[in-house]
C-alpha cells in the first residue's frame, strides 16, 4: 500500500524524507502545503468513505490537549506546530483498491 501511494501522490503533496523507500508503516504521513490543504485533504477523505487522520493535530495528540501540562508552548516551537498542521495519515491496513480510491480522491482534491 505504502508503493501504491508513492507512486500515485499528486505532486502537490510530500512525503517525509525519513520514512525510508522500503518502509511498512502502521500509517502513511503525507505533507501537505498547508493546513487548510490537510483539513480539506482529510474531509475530502472522509466525505468519500475513508478512513484518513489527522497526525499530532493537536500537537500533544493523543492524551492531554492542554500544552500547560507539559510546559509547552506552541509560539517556541512554529516549526513543529506547521509541520503537525500540515500532516495527514493515509491508511495502511487497506485493499489495493482502497488505497486507488483514496488516490483518486486525492488526485481530485490536492490539484
């Protein structure tokens, strides 16, 4: 499933440089431009059937939301805070005709 998103993300989106060509993950990261992009990506999805998440959305996800509790805050660390916004998880645990169909939503919406 992992090869079949590979090769059929739109351009528009990204895949984290460290998740090795050959890796297997439980879900698949996919960078978006923008967090509008990845709220848009994920309802799109959803809307269509699939299953798609939202990674570190808030960024102490799962568990505790309130930054306090960890001494957190989110203005020290902008880069994190866009990068956590801007991820959308695909499915891994698919058919490979779940994971076209999903392609195809992406194809449509991300362009």
């Amino acid at each position: 499933i992992a090869s079949l998103y590979r090769l059929g993300l739109p351009a528009t989106l990204t895949v984290p440089k460290l998740l090795a060509d050959n890796a297997a993950p439980v879900r698949f990261p996919v960078l978006c431009p923008s967090k509008e992009m990845s709220l848009h990506l994920f309802q799109a999805l959803r809307t269509a059937g699939h299953y798609s998440g939202k990674w570190y959305q808030p960024t102490l996800f799962p568990g505790p939301t309130n930054p306090e509790l960890y001494n957190y805050d989110p203005e020290l660390f902008p880069v994190a805070e866009d990068i956590a916004g801007r991820i959308l998880n695909l499915p891994t645990n698919i058919t490979d005709n779940e994971a076209k169909e999903i392609l195809d939503v992406l194809q449509r919406e991300a362009n």
